[in-house]
C-alpha cells in the first residue's frame, strides 16, 4: 500500500509538471510570459499524521507566507514562505515574479531550451530537467495519442 501510494504521488506530480510546462510552452507561443515552478520542499506535518512529501498545494502556506502555528517549520521554511510570497506578490502586482533581493526566475519559454525554478531547500533554476526528460517525453505521447484517438471518435 505504501509504495501503491507513493507511486500515485508520483505520477500525479510528474503529469501536474507536464502540464504545466505545457500550458506555459502555449502562453509564451502567444507571446505572453510565463513562469513554471516546480515544488521540492517537504513540509513538515503533525505528528498524527504521516508526511505526503511535496505534494500538489503542498506549496500554498508557502505562497502565502502563512507557516501554521504547532509544526516544527524551519529557518528554511521560513525563508521559502518569504521568498515566495514575494514571488507571487511581484507577479500579482506586475506579471513577472522577480524583484529585488529575489533568486532571478527565468520565463518559461518552451521544453527544449526552459527550466522551472525549483523552490525547495533551495531556489534556483533547476540545473536539470525535473521531473526527468524522458517522464516529460512519455506524457507528451501519451497525450498525442489520446488526442488521435479521440479525432477518430
């Protein structure tokens, strides 16, 4: 059961970056910027309960700044909250995440030459495709074929 789930987790955060990728790769085709992150940072989570790993809105205390009170959040969760609420507050206020003091955080432009800016223990444009390059290849087929069968419907 455990490693049913973590293999869910898995997939669903590699299709959630395909996606993202994806939607950004379409925006900047139309000539409008976009921004594509991917979110490393395992929270920390009570102690009833077990961690899911830096899953999907797993991001969101981070984004707003808003770390709960009764979990063990560290110096590192504290400046990631910091570093993205400013993200998304210069994004909200302009369209572009980056400001000053701020980790530079690349456009997304398209696969072959753009990468997400990693926010996780550290944040930096991420030094390798994540997820994988040949993760990102298997969705892209797998969405091409889907959509060759559904024209034939």
């Amino acid at each position: 059961d455990a490693q049913a789930l973590q293999s869910y987790l898995a997939s669903f955060s590699d299709e959630a970056a395909w996606h993202m990728r994806t939607f950004a790769a379409l925006q900047a085709k139309r000539g409008e910027k976009a921004f594509v992150y991917y979110f490393t940072r395992v929270p920390p989570s009570p102690p009833d309960r077990p961690s899911r790993g830096a899953t999907h809105v797993a991001e969101i205390p981070y984004m707003f700044n808003n770390l709960a009170a009764g979990l063990p959040w560290t110096e590192v969760d504290r400046q990631l909250a910091d570093t993205m609420s400013s993200y998304w507050v210069n994004f909200a206020r302009s369209g572009d995440p980056n400001g000053p003091g701020l980790p530079q955080w690349p456009a997304y432009r398209n696969a072959a030459t753009s990468k997400a800016q990693v926010l996780g223990d550290t944040v930096a444009t991420e030094a390798s495709t994540v997820p994988a390059a040949p993760t990102l290849r298997y969705f892209d087929s797998a969405y091409q074929q889907l959509l060759k069968g559904g024209a034939n419907q």
